[in-house]
C-alpha cells in the first residue's frame, strides 16, 4: 500500500495492465478523494468503504449493515450519491470522490452541515455522515425549495434509529434553503 | 434563564465532529500490530458440539483459533446475569452457565463456537471458513408460550421445563376478592413482540495487552464502561480490575443493547493476551441481528375489574417472557421490577397481582430495550384502560380521566410511591393539540373517502432515574445504582467535569456543560464533560433508565455545591472578610463586608496558588465529587394521542397526526428533550407497525437483515406534535424525570388504540403490517356485512 500525490492525474486501469507494477492479485486504483489524489495497490475485492477508512483513514464514512440498506456509507462518486459499502474500490478507479470529511471548505461548515447542527437533526452521530451525504445530493437532484414529503420519500435510503427523522427532514429543508441561497449568491457575484 | 443556562435550547457542543466526520468510534480506532478477530457461530438453534477440526489450518503461523476448550482451560469465568429473582416458592432462579465460547453445546443460532484470529479481517473470514464443526442437531424449543410445556427440548439441565422462575407481585387475595365483586371485567391477551434493538453503529470490541505493565486495555461500544469492567475483573476473571481499562468512545446509539457484557468484548480482551497483539471484532449487521441482546417478547393475559359507573377495582396479569437461550446481564430484572411496578399506570387502582414465568428459548437472550419492562407494562395498562372503555361505551379520554391519581404522594399496591404529576393537565393540553372534539367530523371524512380513520390514547407512566441503591439492592440488583461526578476547576478556570454517565447521543456533553456554567457562572465553552474511560473517570454506573438527568446530573449539581463552598472559603480570605459574609452571584463572589469583588476564574487561580492562605487554615486546589444516591424512582409520564387513516382496500395505514404531550418536571435543554421524544415515539410505531423478530419453528432467525426486519424509515413517520407540562420531581435537586424512554413507552399502545379504533375490533397483533390491518379491515367488513 502506498500513497501519493499526483499532479497530472490519469487514472490506471484496475487489476493491473500488462506492464503495470501492480503485483499479482492487486489491483491499482488512483482517484480523488476530497480533492486530493490518492492511488494504491489494494486487494481486487477491497470495498470502497474499506479503502476509504482502512487506507486513507477517512473514517467519517461508515458502515452500518453491509447490505445497502442504512445509507450510513454514503458518499459521492462524480457528484452522485453512492453507497460505499457495497461498491468495489477497484471500479471507482479514475473517480472523483467526495467523503463527509470535504464537505466543509475552508474552514467553514457546508451549509447542510450547519442544517443538522442548528435543527438537531443529529443525536449519536453514527448515520449523520451518510445523511449529510445523501440530503445534498437530495438537494443537487431536487433542488432548494424540497417539500417535506419529497424529503421523506428522497431519505429512504438512509436509517436512523435515535431522532425519529423529525429533526432531519428539518434540518435538510433549512439546508436546502441555504444551498440554493448560496449559489444564488455565488451567481450574483 | 442564561442563553446557555437550563432551559436553554443550547445547540449541542458535540456535534461538530459528528457532522464533520470526525467523530471517533470504536471501529474508527485501530492500534500498532491489531490482528482481526471472526467468530464461528452456530448455524443451529440448539445442538450439540461434537468435533471442531481446524486441521485445514495447521501449520498456519499467522491465524489463531480458541474454542471453548481454550476458554475453560484458562478458567475464564462465564458471563452472568447481575439481578437475582426469587421464585413465589422462595427458590432463586435457574441459571444455566454462559460461557463466553460454547461448552460442547449450542442454544441460539448465532451462539459463539470458536473465534479466529488472523492478520487482516479478510483473513480472519477465509480461515473461519476452513474450520469445520460437526453437530449433533436437537430439536430446538423457540415459542414463549410454550417452551415450558411437557416433552419440549431441555434447554439447561439446571432449569426444569425452560423454566427461569416463576414470580409474582402484589395482592392475590384482594385482587380476587375485588373481580368477584365486580360489575363488569376486561379481559384481553397479547403478545408483545420481540425486536431487535438496531444501534446504528454494529457492536465492536478492540482488547489490548501490555506485557511491560501486565495490563489490559478494551475500546468497546458500552453505555457503561465501569460495570464493563467490573465484571470482567470480579466475574469473569480476565484482569483485576485495576490492570483493565475500559473505553468507550463515541458509541453510535445504545437503547440497552450495549449496556451488557457480551462474550465478544471477552474473547477480544482474553485473545489479546494469547496472540501477543491487539485483537480486533467489528460486528456486521446480521452478527447485530443474531447475537446482540433482543428486546420485549411477552405473552399475557390480564383482566381488569370496574364497578358499574367504570371506576377500576382491580387488575391483574399472567406473562411468559422469553429470555432467550442464556440469561444477559440484566435480562432477568426486566420482566419482573421494570414491568410489573408499573401496572398502576396513571390509575388509582386499589389491587394489583401480577404473575410472570421467565423462560429459556433457542432464541438469542433478550435484555433491556429502550424503556425495558415499562413499555411492556404500558401496553397492557393502556390496551385494558381503551378496550375496557370501549366495552362500557364511555370516551376513552374520560375514562381514563375518571380513573387518574389526583393527589401525590401515591402509594400503589405495588410498590411504588408516585411523587408528583398532574395527569390531568397532559390530557386537557393533548385534546386541545389534537383537535380531539372534531375527530368525528375527520373520520366521516375518511369515510366518504373509502378509509377508515382512527384515534387511540396512551396514558404512560414510566418509572426512570434508577434508582435507589438500598431499595434496588433489596430487590435482588447485584450493583447500586447511584451515579458519581467529579468537577475538576483549573488554575484559569476552566472547568473539566468527569461523569459516570455515558453518553451515546444524548448529549450529556452539552446538557451537562449547561448546569455548571449556569451554577458557577462560567462560559460552557470552558467546560468539558469527560466519560468513557475508566483510566480517566472515577467509578460510575453508566446511562441507562433514563437515569443521567435525574441521577447523573445530580451527582454534579453536588459536586458544584462542594466546589461553591470551597470558592467562598478562598475568596474569603483574598476578600480579607469572614467566609459566611461572602455571595457568590452569576459568576461573581462579594461580600457585604467589602465592595471588592473576584471573578470565578480569579478565585480558581488563588485556590492554585494558595498565596493568601496558609496550609493550615485551607487546603489548596479547587477540585470536587460527589456520589449522588437517589431516595425514588422518577415519574415522568403523558398523554400521547395518535391518529391513523387505513386503506381497508390495501391495508396501508398513516399516521395523520401525533400528539405528545409530557411531563419530565424540569427541562435542561428542551431541543434535545423533543429529539428525545421523538425517537421514542419512532421506536415504539416501528414495534406497533413494522418491527418484529421472527424465528422460524427450527430456530432460524428470519429477520436478520434489514432486508427482513422493517426499521423505520422517514416515509413511515409523520412530523411528531410535541409539547410538555412540568411538575417538577422532588427527588432530586434539579426536578429532572428523564424522558429518554417516554416515547417508546408510549407510543405501541397509542397506535394499536388507534388501529383498533378504525377497525372496531380488537383483534389485530403488533406488528399491525399492512398486511395485517387488511386481514383485520377484511374481518372489520365481514362483521359489519353481518350486522
């Protein structure tokens, strides 16, 4: 396993290509992840989640049941919301990825960020990353001004077990509403 | 009330590393050298052992395996279940053993047979694969009802007929005495249904071993990491107690399951020595399913007693709770102390008798779940209350109105001794927020729609802040049940508090961190609340019961009386005054013998420095604990209303609107107070409409994904309509009831009122599925065809 950085990113093909270093039975991957690119040599059947936590020790990604079910492994993949726990490393060779640990820019929390916290939309913390996750890619597909129903349909993906879902879909509908603020803003300027 | 004092809907200081990703669970830690550990589990309910052949593995220098043998070679002492129940006839329980790796037998699908210990986790799952173990299958005895019948599979020789105990409480005697003379008797039969508990974060334990010090360290995912120890240390045998740490980190929920000693946490610390490196376990989701702790499942009968105006004269109940295939940690307190004190509900009821067999299974063991006995009993309170209401044809509001204790204290006849409450305000506040008097015009609505609509009650009582150590202790609790603090002022003022309670979402590092900066005046973002850590936290009891407001917060409340008094001492002799003329007043300490003043950090700083007195007169520093014991049980109760549209044609049933309306006496923090609520109410419909542990008749858990076991998801639920009132508990010093369990309590007997109330009938069982409430809305037609 090793990391590092690379300036003119062109992504290997997994499983190594003939004239490849990778060793046998390893897969190479290289891809973004939070805006710094990362590649390594990992067991072909390594999941992305494991990757992400085990390698490169993102470990605001979880894993809540390993069957797609919970969505508390959430993260984007090219701007869309996938589910980490059941996607093999090796395909997302090449990808651009988004964990809740990039969300924040700057220093700043993302707005759906500030949602959560300010609508106590949160109580363990253990789906929370995965939720975040999902609500703005609710919010890329759907749009700021999300009804709460559409909300409630949109989250089905994702368990949780301690709020009831009542400050959530709070909290998402705030975080909406900012989102489409900011870009408005990010127009206007 | 400051903008962070209590009451205040402070916004939780926890919560910026949870929403960053940086918060930090016990699979997020790895340590130097972690090897992985995979358990071999039992595909059978119940069977014997009769060879394990790891031969596949020999000569595999980088895989370990230890099977029971192992274990009772080192005389690792087997896990044990903490509450003695005695017997009517006087006899103690009937415990069979609980090793932490099965003993030449297998009782539960999922029951752990050996482990394998290797360098990678992928590793560990290909060599348990190589491990063959031959059974000899037994019919295995899953059903509650009838487990304890002649010629069923003997679970444990040590308890004839699966039989635990079999245990009563209350007033026989009277109790018939008032149903004979009763003008008219209720009489219902329900199965509460068991459920899997389903923190979101899987239970993992990481054990380390340091030779240089012979000590050893567990990371693991416990709502109460000092009993953790303690009965690893005393019990089980693994390491004296001073030589074990036990953290718990962020823990990604618990509601009860993580507050039991499992034999995963005892494998990983008792291997790490063996292997010579840290072991690691990580629970997958359907290991969660089969061998975590599950909740509920009983089965009973009870009756209620009115005279012929419909006040109650008396109640009684016969329950079979299933306990699974070994007794856990607490398992054996909750069908008995947790469930039936709490048979009075909110009623001035006069006889109370309660009969319950505990009972052995081939099914995983069943403990505490969110609310613990107290649901159980609300359901049966709750349905007689509505059911019997129905039968005499009065509103179920007046009813139960009619039935309420009115005056505190109240002795019930099975006892306890309520302390506060006004019934009758939760249900004026809720009729009026429900809309109540138009729930007629609303069903005609639903009626000329097709649908049927529906409204049930749930007057709850829960009995929370356990608890009394003395009064448990007499009980049968092997543990007292106060809680400890320590607040520690440094030299600037800043204050660290160290707690017994842990916290597992419910915010303590907020709520906590408001009381001392509203009692000494200091800003909450100088205070850290410390839990977790045994090597950092003095001895304390954890967070469960909802308990951590009413006893745990009390502790510190003492513990700043302490400090108060020490600050006073040492502001009297930098003030140069007498220390009985000193105030100390939002941060600020004066005296009418001066017009000086010192803020708190000032004094802090002259407690640590001791320039102004002398070691004779004060002793230097600023630091003190406290152990808080209660004199009650805590008595938050409520009305909560829920309303409910069914399509007969399909069975789909909404929730239209949810009403709750609470007393939990004093609120810390009301924003975490109604999140509070509001996962409890989720909880207690995912049990009356979703959830639910099915076995098939071999002892196959069905439900162990969440592909099988319907967790409820956001389009389940509506939006919750909460609100509270407050009488605040004398109790304590605070007047905190704790609300951690309210809505779970609740909220099953609510929704199966509801359901029941549009059906107009009773026979409907939880999980009322939408297939369910078709097969019962088909019955509903058929029944009103033939009218």
């Amino acid at each position: 396993m090793f990391f590092k950085s690379r300036k003119d990113d062109r992504p290997a093909a997994a499983g190594g290509s003939p004239g490849s270093s990778t060793a046998p039975g390893r897969a190479s991957v290289h891809m973004t992840v939070n805006g710094k690119t990362v590649s390594g040599e990992i067991d072909p059947r390594t999941l992305l989640v494991q990757f992400l936590r085990e390698q490169l020790r993102l470990t605001g990604t979880h894993v809540g049941c390993d069957t797609s079910q919970c969505g508390a492994c959430v993260v984007h993949v090219d701007g869309r919301a996938i589910k980490s726990c059941t996607t093999l490393a090796a395909t997302c060779d090449g990808a651009t990825v988004t964990t809740i640990e990039g969300l924040a820019q700057g220093g700043e929390l993302h707005p759906m960020q500030e949602a959560f916290r300010q609508h106590h939309g949160l109580q363990c913390g253990f789906c929370t990353p995965g939720m975040i996750m999902a609500a703005v890619d609710i919010v890329n597909r759907k749009g700021g001004n999300v009804s709460e129903a559409v909300i409630r349909e949109e989250l089905d993906g994702n368990i949780c077990r301690c709020t009831g879902y009542h400050n959530i879909v709070a909290a998402v509908r705030a975080g909406a509403a900012a989102m489409s603020g900011a870009s408005r803003r990010q127009a206007a300027e | 009330m400051s903008a962070t004092g209590i009451g205040a809907p402070v916004r939780r200081k926890e919560d910026h590393r949870f929403i960053t990703g940086k918060g930090q669970y016990t699979d997020d830690i790895n340590r130097p050298g972690q090897t992985y550990a995979v358990f071999v589990r039992s595909p059978h309910a119940h069977a014997n052992i009769k060879r394990i052949d790891a031969s596949k593995l020999k000569g595999r220098d980088d895989v370990f395996v230890f099977t029971g043998e192992d274990i009772a070679k080192d005389k690792v002492g087997g896990l044990i279940c903490g509450w003695m129940i005695h017997s009517k006839d006087g006899s103690p329980m009937k415990a069979g053993p609980h090793p932490a790796l099965a003993q030449g037998k297998v009782r539960y699908v999922g029951d752990h047979v050996a482990v394998v210990i290797a360098d990678t986790l992928a590793e560990a799952r290909d060599a348990a694969e190589q491990i063959l173990v031959e059974y000899e299958v037994l019919t295995a005895s899953v059903d509650t009802a009838t487990t304890q019948n002649p010629g069923k599979p003997q679970i444990h020789a040590e308890a004839p007929n699966n039989t635990v105990y079999q245990w009563h409480l209350g007033d026989k005697a009277a109790v018939d005495a008032a149903f004979a003379s009763a003008k008219h008797v209720t009489k219902i039969d329900l199965v509460n249904n068991r459920l899997i508990p389903n923190a979101m974060e899987p239970r993992a334990a990481i054990g380390e071993y340091d030779a240089g010090n012979e000590a050893f360290t567990l990371h693991t995912t416990s709502q109460n990491p000092h009993v953790a120890r303690l009965v690893l240390s005393a019990f089980i045998g693994i390491a004296p107690e001073h030589k074990l740490r036990v953290i718990a980190p962020d823990v990604g929920g618990g509601f009860g399951s993580k507050i039991f000693i499992y034999a995963e946490e005892v494998v990983c610390v008792w291997a790490a020595k063996k292997v010579g490196r840290p072991v690691k376990w990580t629970a997958d989701r359907t290991e969660a399913f089969l061998a975590d702790a599950h909740g509920r499942d009983h089965v009973t009968h009870a009756e209620l007693a009115m005279d012929a105006a419909g006040k109650v004269l008396a109640l009684r109940a016969s329950t079979k709770a299933n306990l699974g295939g070994y007794l856990s940690t607490f398992s054996s307190s909750v069908p008995t102390y947790l469930y039936a004190p709490l048979l009075s509900g909110q009623y001035d009821i006069p006889a109370i008798y309660c009969e319950v067999d505990a009972v052995y299974t081939n099914t995983a063991p069943v403990d505490a779940y969110r609310g613990a006995g107290r649901p159980e009993a609300t359901f049966v309170v709750e349905r007689l209350m509505e059911v019997a209401a129905r039968q005499l044809g009065q509103d179920p509001a007046e009813f139960r109105r009619r039935n309420f204790i009115t005056s505190f204290p109240h002795q019930t006849p099975v006892i306890m001794a309520y302390d506060a409450g006004d019934y009758a305000a939760c249900l004026d506040k809720a009729l009026e927020m429900s809309d109540y008097r138009n729930v007629g015009a609303r069903k005609a609505e639903s009626k000329a729609k097709g649908k049927l609509r529906g409204i049930g009650f749930s007057a709850y009582i829960e009995a929370c802040g356990i608890a009394p150590s003395a009064a448990v202790g007499s009980l049968g609790a092997g543990v007292g049940l106060w809680e400890s603090a320590e607040v520690r002022v440094n030299p600037t003022g800043s204050i660290e508090v160290l707690t017994g309670s842990h916290s597992h979402g419910q915010g303590h590092e907020t709520t906590f961190a408001q009381l001392v900066s509203q009692r000494l005046g200091v800003p909450i973002e100088q205070v850290t609340v410390v839990h977790g850590d045994t090597d950092k936290v003095q001895f304390g009891m954890g967070t469960y019961g909802s308990r951590s407001g009413a006893v745990g917060m009390s502790a510190i409340y003492r513990a700043i009386d302490k400090v108060i008094v020490k600050a006073k001492k040492v502001a009297g002799f930098v003030l140069e005054v007498p220390e009985d003329t000193v105030d100390f007043n939002d941060g600020i300490f004066s005296s009418k013998a001066t017009n000086k003043t010192l803020t708190f950090p000032e004094v802090a700083l002259q407690a640590y420095i001791a320039h102004k007195f002398s070691g004779q007169q004060l002793e230097p520093g600023l630091k003190e604990g406290a152990f808080f014991d209660p004199t009650n049980f805590t008595f938050p109760s409520g009305v909560h209303i829920c309303e409910i549209e069914i399509d007969p044609e399909t069975g789909a049933t909404r929730i239209d609107r949810w009403t709750a309306v609470d007393d939990f006496g004093t609120l810390v923090n009301p924003m975490i107070v109604e999140g509070q609520v509001h996962g409890g109410i989720a909880q207690g419909v995912g049990q009356a409409m979703l959830e639910g542990a099915v076995y098939s008749p071999e002892g196959q858990l069905l439900t162990a994904s969440y592909m099988d076991y319907t967790m409820p998801r956001a389009s389940d639920l509506p939006a919750f309509n909460v609100a509270m009132t407050s009488t605040p508990c004398p109790s304590n010093p605070l007047g905190i009831k704790g609300c951690g369990e309210a809505g779970a309590i609740a909220a099953p007997a609510a929704v199966i009122n509801a359901i029941t109330d549009a059906l107009g009938h009773e026979n409907i069982a939880m999980p009322a599925t939408p297939l369910a409430v078709w097969k019962a809305a088909q019955a509903s037609a058929t029944k009103m065809a033939a009218e």
